[in-house]
C-alpha cells in the first residue's frame, strides 16, 4: 500500500509540473511585453536617427543655397519691418523703414514718430538720432550686434563657420559657435526670390526677440558709396560707447 500511495504522488507531481513551451499565462504576458518595449524603442531610435539625419541634410541644403547666393550679390536695397518684444515691460514696438547693403558697409532708416538712421562703416556703428540731436558712436564687431541686429543681414556669408545650424518647422536655426554679444539664436525663414531670407528673428539672453521681415528686396543695382556716407551734423552731440 505505502508503495502504491508513492507512486500515486510521484504521478501527480509529473502531471502538475509545467511543460518545456508552456509558460504560466503572467509569465507569458511578461515576455511579450519586453519583446513589444524592446521593438518600439528600437524602431523609434532609428526613426529619431533618420529624421535627424534628413533634417541635417535639409539644413545642409538650405545653407549651401543662402551662401551660393550671397557669392553673387554685390549690394542689396528694400524695406523692413521690425518688431521689438521686451519682455519685461511686455511690450512690443513696431518699426519700419529702408535698408541698403554694401558689404561691410550698411544703412537703416527707421521711419516714425522716433526716426533714426544707422549707418555700419565696417569697423563703426554710428546711430544717428535726428529729434534728440543726437549720434551714439561705438565700434563695430560681434559682440555689438546685439545694439544693431539687422546688420547680420551682411553677414551670411560663411554660415556653418559661424553658428551651429539645424532645422525646426521650415526655419533654419542658427545658434553661434562663440559668443555673439547678447545673441542666443537666430531664426532664419526662407524666401525662393532672389534674396534667399524672407524674415529673421534674434532671441538674446534676456528672452527678448526682435523679429524683422524684409519686403520688395533688390539685389545688385550698383548703390553708391555716397549712400552710405555720413558726417555727425554740428548741433548733435556725438556720444562715443
């Protein structure tokens, strides 16, 4: 009798122990989902890869086309619209006028209830404030863009040297490789005319963001130095930086 009462437990013990294949129903929910986790972060990293990859090659192109361009313009004319926001007065100010560029030389005319003209000789920046009779002189370089932002317009040439370059909802985003004044990023859109940038928008420490949309752009006119040309009147007083 104790024999036959063994070999009946050894007999349900075969019967309850689990088969090779046949996993208990938790065990085998488990297993699928690592599996299904394991595809989804393997398939979304390679799409990350290859979106990031095809937006390096949009950036790429858009670059090489805004520098081809620049190679073939001797002097640029049109207007402009500029829209300041301070944030910290949350306030926006609005402004419009002409621009004319020479590389290195350039002049702005902001029309207005304030008008005031800037003029870039390449190595000044000269701010010429007609109501206050008044002309703020400073020296002009990188990290005096900031004072005069629309002046990057001159300085398109030799992009992937100057900013690291990537691409966000048809923009191109530049960001400087060394420091740029006050500069965080600059946001290009982009135009198929025959000036390849529509409108800019500069973000500087700050938060603050000046937004600058450029209209009826001509290229190559032949502008004459005289245009560019400027001597502080005798009543102003010249107030150097």
């Amino acid at each position: 009798m104790k024999e036959l009462r063994a070999k009946s437990k050894e007999l349900r013990a075969k019967s309850q122990k689990p088969r090779a294949g046949n996993q208990e129903p938790g065990a085998k929910s488990l297993s699928c989902f690592l599996v299904f986790t394991f595809l989804f972060l393997f398939f979304s990293a390679w799409l990350l890869a290859l979106s990031s990859t095809l937006f390096a090659g949009v950036a790429g192109d858009e670059v090489a086309r805004i520098q081809k361009a620049y190679e073939n313009i001797k002097d640029i004319k049109g207007n402009f619209v500029q829209k300041s926001y301070i944030k910290d007065l949350k306030r926006t100010d609005t402004y419009n006028g002409q621009f004319f560029i020479k590389p290195p030389k350039m002049k702005w005319e902001f029309k207005g209830e304030k008008p005031q003209t800037v003029y870039i000789t390449g190595e000044d920046i000269l701010i010429n404030q007609k109501k206050e009779k008044q002309v703020f002189k400073t020296k002009f370089d990188r990290s005096t863009y900031g004072q005069s932002p629309i002046a990057l317009l001159g300085g398109f040439g030799d992009i992937n040297k100057e900013f690291y370059v990537s691409m966000k909802k048809g923009r191109l985003i530049l960001k400087p490789r060394t420091p740029m004044g006050i500069i965080v990023q600059i946001e290009l859109t982009l135009s198929d005319g025959v000036f390849p940038i529509e409108a800019l928008s500069i973000l500087d420490t700050a938060s603050n963001k000046i937004d600058i949309t450029l209209k009826d752009v001509i290229i190559n006119t032949g502008l004459g130095d005289r245009i560019f040309a400027f001597t502080p009147p005798e009543d102003a007083t010249v107030i150097q930086r």
